[in-house]
C-alpha cells in the first residue's frame, strides 16, 4: 500500500515536469540548437558570443542573411536587446564588431571556406 501510493505520487510529480521539459525547448522548434560551430561562418573574435547569444531566440541565418554597416547592425541588436536578448556590454561589443566586419555592406555573403584574401590592389599581370 504504501509502495504504491509512493508509485503513484512520483508518476503525479513526475509527469507534469516532463510536459514542461518538453514545452520549453526552442521557441523556434526547427533548427536543433547543439552542432553551434557553424562551419559557414568565418572564425574571428566575437564568433562565439556571436552565435550563443543570438542564436538563443532564432536561427543564425537571421544574421548572415544579412548585411548592414555598423550603423544599421547597432540598432539591429537595440532590436534584439528590447526583445530581452541579454549579456554584457563586452559581448555586444565583441558582436557588432563581428557581425560588422563579416556582415557588412561590402562583404560576400558567405566566402567559400579556403577563398584567398582579395588581390591587392595592384593590376593583374598581362
Ligand atoms: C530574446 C529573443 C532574441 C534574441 C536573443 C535575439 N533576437 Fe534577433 N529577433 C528576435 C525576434 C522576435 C525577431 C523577429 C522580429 C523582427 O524581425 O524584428 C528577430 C529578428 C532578427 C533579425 C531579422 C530582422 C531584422 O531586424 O533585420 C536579425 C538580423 C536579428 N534578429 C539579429 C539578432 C542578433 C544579431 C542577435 C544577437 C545580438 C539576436 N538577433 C538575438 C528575437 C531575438
């Protein structure tokens, strides 16, 4: 009897806490949130706050997608901020010095992995 009232009590606690594990995953339940290396996105400083922070609401391709200069990647992430994205003044620093330089206005989409850096700027050899 008293075995299985305990029974009973752990599947009764046990149960709702298992919804909620559940429910609380991603708010975006596509994109699986563990393999974060993101192969696609060049290594630099400020890659990895990059993609811990700004990963935690959307998918990355929201950022690469894009390209802004400073200016407009400054109040993306106002934007972000007011949406209760959250971490110190160190790191949206380390961001938007990322997100600027890699996804700037005058940055390829995303250079193949190994591209050369472009040629300097003396003239091609005839
Ligand atoms: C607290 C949740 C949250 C976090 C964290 C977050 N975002 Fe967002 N983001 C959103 C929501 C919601 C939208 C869609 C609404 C919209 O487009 O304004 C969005 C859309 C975007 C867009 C596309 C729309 C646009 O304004 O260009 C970009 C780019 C973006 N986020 C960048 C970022 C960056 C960079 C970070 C990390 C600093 C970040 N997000 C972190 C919630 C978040």
């Amino acid at each position: 009897m008293t075995r299985a009232t305990h029974v009973l009590a752990v599947l009764a606690l046990g149960m709702p806490l298992l919804v909620w594990g559940v429910s609380t995953g991603s708010p975006v339940a596509a994109a699986p949130q563990a393999p974060a290396n993101h192969p696609e996105m060049p290594d630099g400083p400020g890659k990895d706050i990059t993609i811990a922070t700004c990963t935690k609401c959307h998918s990355i391709t929201n950022i690469t997608g894009q390209h802004k200069d400073k200016d407009g990647w400054t109040s993306t992430i106002t934007k972000m901020v007011g949406y209760g994205a959250t971490g110190s003044d160190e790191d949206f620093e380390a961001i938007l010095t990322y997100v600027t330089k890699n996804y700037g206005l005058d940055t390829p989409a995303t250079p193949p992995a190994g591209t050369p850096a472009p040629p300097a700027d003396k003239p091609a050899p005839k």
